[in-house]
C-alpha cells in the first residue's frame, strides 16, 4: 500500500507541475495580407516551449503542417522554419481561394490555438477603354467607357485629359470574389480636342507601384478658318511685301487659293504664291485692291481679304496702320458663293476713299450746322424787334384830310400843320 501511494502521488505532482508549467503558454500569431499570386508566410510562436508541438491547418480545418511534418500534399506550401517555439509555413502562388482563417495549434493539456486571417488582394487588369470614334467630327458627343476586372477590393478608376484630371461616373459590379469597375466620360468634341490624349488610370492598393493605366488620343475633324497676316505693317512702292495666309483645319485645307478683287492675280511675275503664301517682288500703284485667301475641305470652307493700298515712298514714310483680321465663319461647302459669310480683313485704306475723310465731313458738317443755327436765331430776333414796332405812318396829305371838305382844303390843311410844326423846332448850338 505504501509503495502505491508513493507512486500515484509522485504522479499527480508530475501532471500538475507540467500543467501548471504549460497554462501560461498561447501561440502568438499575425494577420498576412498578400496580392494575388504573391507568396504568402505564416508564422506561430510561443514564448517557451517544452518540446510541445505546434500545428498549422487552413480554413477547411486540414492540416498543413504538423511539427516539421508536411501533412498535405500541395506544391504550393512549404516549410521554412520549424523549431520548439516557432513555425512558419510559407504558401506560393496565393489564389483568391487561399483567402481565410488559418488556425496555429499548440498541445498542451488544454490545446491552445490562435487564427490568422489571410487576406488575398484581386489584382485588377488592365482597362481597356471603349467608344471611341476615329475621327471625330466637331460638334459630336462621345462617351468613353474604361473597364477593368478582377480587382478586389473593388479598384477606382480616374480619368485625365493630357495632364489635367477630369470626373467620370463610375459603377461597380460584384462577379464573385472580384469587381467589374467601369467609369463614363462624356465629351462635346470641339477643334481644342484635336490631338488630346485621354488617360484612364486604375488605383488600387494591390498596383501601388506600377498603376495600370490605358490611353486614346481624340483625332477630330473641322472645318478650317483663315487669317491673313501682313509681314510689313506699311506697304511702300517699290518694296517687297508678304501676305501670310494662316489656315488652320483638319483634314489640313491645302492649297489655299489667292483671288484679287474677285478675279485670278493679274501679274503672276511679281505676284508669287508659295505654298499658303502671296509675295509681292515689288509693289506699285496696280496693286492696290482686296486680295482674298480661301481654304476648303471635305466639312467647309473659309476665306480672309487684305484691303492693300501702296502708298509713295517719301523721306518719312506715314505712320503705320494697324490691319485688322476678321477671319471668317466656316460654312459648308453648298454654301461657298454665300456672301453673308465672307467677312473681310481690312488692311491699309486708300486715304481717296469716302471712309478716310470721315473726320473732314464731320467737320464741314458741323460748320454747317452752326451757320444755320446762328442765320434762324438773327430771323428769329428780327421778326420780334418788327412786331414790337408794328403802328400807323400817315402821309401829310393824310394828316388835314380829316377836317377838310375836299381835297384842295386837306393839301392846304397838311401844309399848314407842316408849317407850324417848323415853327416848333428848336435849335440848340
């Protein structure tokens, strides 16, 4: 009996001091964030460990590794380090099927475990972007479609014109594990968008280094406007002159063509046409006149005039006049002989024409207008001063014919009266 007792109480003191040696122990292990297709580590620790083994399974509660023992077969999974306080696994070629709890477990009496989550990121592929029209006709609407699957969590998708970020609407549609992100731009396509490269870029926390992104370039076509530009700013006889004619469309309006005054250049000798240009070898008086530049393509056409007038070539030339451009509307090509949409560039007057002595007839004008003024007031004045004085003047025959029977008797009446106002005169030295 002495002997079975000492036994079963050096028993009992064994099992508590090693249950109460291993209570304290827990495996210590972290959350694992991987891309998908990346390779994903695992590891659980203990602080102390008595020869106790730890066991790492997935979230189908299969067995992974046991200790340094490999108890599932997949290629993927491999040991990297296996000692009595630690072991990591390492998993390779991660799958968005891999994601999940995975469960270290360390036996003791009771078993102790911990759960690490293993968070797979869908990698999202590259956009792609849709709705473009090659060319663009100015004036259309287009809307741009940027697409990118496979992402999750869900990507965000931004839009750029060249360097500068524009907004689109964006819509996610969930397809399983992963997300279909698709982001609209709308555009009123105007010239300005010709050659304009617009970029769709996919942000994700999985592409923090190389961002996925897709690019269109807009090819718009437009009508073309022109402008004439003077390269001497005062044409003088015998100098050389150049009318530059700036035509600017898509598809590009070459050639442009040259007109004087309605009709074809009358000297084609010191008249030269180079490329967009009219060149004056040396101008004289017969060259005074509108000179017209005209660009077409398949959307329109567009025209500019140059009023020339060559002046002499004094000592001290005139002082320059500034040539103002009014390039005109493009219209369609039914509508090339329409007037209403030929708008000139006036160049340098002739100082003969009614409009340069617009200053002149003003003030003639005005002189006019004042001479007139003062002649109606004087009538005015004169016509008052008459009324005032308006009264009866009687002869002297008619001052003794009141009283007077007969004629005879009136004449002798008036010369008496005339008489006797002589003697009423008075005199003063």
């Amino acid at each position: 009996m002495n002997l079975k007792s000492h036994l079963l109480f050096t028993f009992y003191t064994v099992y508590v001091l090693l249950v109460k040696g291993l209570s304290g122990q827990h495996p210590l292990v972290d959350n694992v964030t991987v891309t998908e297709g990346g390779t994903a580590n695992l590891t659980c620790r203990v602080e102390s460990n008595d020869n106790t083994s730890l066991q790492w399974s997935n979230p189908a509660q299969q067995t992974l590794f046991f200790g340094d023992k490999k108890a599932l077969r997949d290629n993927r999974i491999e040991l990297v380090r296996a000692t009595s306080s630690e072991l990591t696994i390492s998993i390779s070629d991660v799958s968005l099927s891999d994601e999940g709890r995975y469960t270290c477990s360390l036996f003791t009496m009771p078993i102790r475990t911990a759960k690490a989550y293993l968070t797979v990121l869908g990698v999202p592929a590259k956009p792609e972007i849709e709705g473009l029209t090659k060319p663009a006709l100015e004036g259309d609407q287009i809307t741009l479609t940027c697409s990118s699957q496979g992402s999750k969590p869900a990507a965000d998708l931004r839009w750029f014109r060249n360097e500068k970020e524009v907004k689109g609407a964006k819509v996610v549609n969930p397809m399983g594990k992963t997300f279909t992100v698709q982001s609209f731009l709308q555009l009123q396509v105007d010239r300005n968008d010709d050659g304009v490269a617009y970029t769709c870029r996919v942000d994700h926390v999985a592409l923090s280094q190389t961002p996925q992104q897709a690019t269109e370039v807009l090819e718009v076509h437009y009508a073309p406007r022109v402008e004439i530009n003077p390269l001497h700013s005062v044409p003088l006889e015998g100098q050389y002159l150049r009318l530059e004619c700036v035509s600017k469309g898509n598809p590009s309006p070459d050639p442009v063509m040259w007109t004087k005054d309605g009709g074809e250049l009358p000297d084609l000798e010191r008249m030269i046409v180079e490329g967009r240009d009219l060149t004056f070898t040396s101008l004289n008086k017969t060259d005074n006149g509108t000179y017209r530049c005209e660009a077409s393509n398949h959307l329109g056409t567009s025209s500019a005039e140059y009023k020339l007038y060559v002046y002499d070539a004094p000592t001290s030339p005139p002082p320059p006049t500034t040539a103002p451009l009014h390039p005109s509307t493009p219209e369609s090509t039914a509508q090339l002989d329409s007037p209403a949409s030929e708008p000139s560039v006036t160049g340098h007057r002739d100082p003969n024409a009614v409009g340069q002595h617009g200053t002149d007839h003003a003030l003639i004008g005005g002189v006019v207008a004042v001479v007139v003024f003062v002649t109606l007031c004087l009538i005015i004045v004169l016509g008052r001063y008459l009324a005032r004085h308006k009264g009866t003047y009687l002869t002297n025959e008619a001052k003794g014919a009141d009283d007077a029977p007969d004629a005879d008797t009136a004449i002798i009446n008036a010369e008496g009266n005339h008489a006797h106002a002589e003697e009423k005169k008075e005199y003063f030295i």
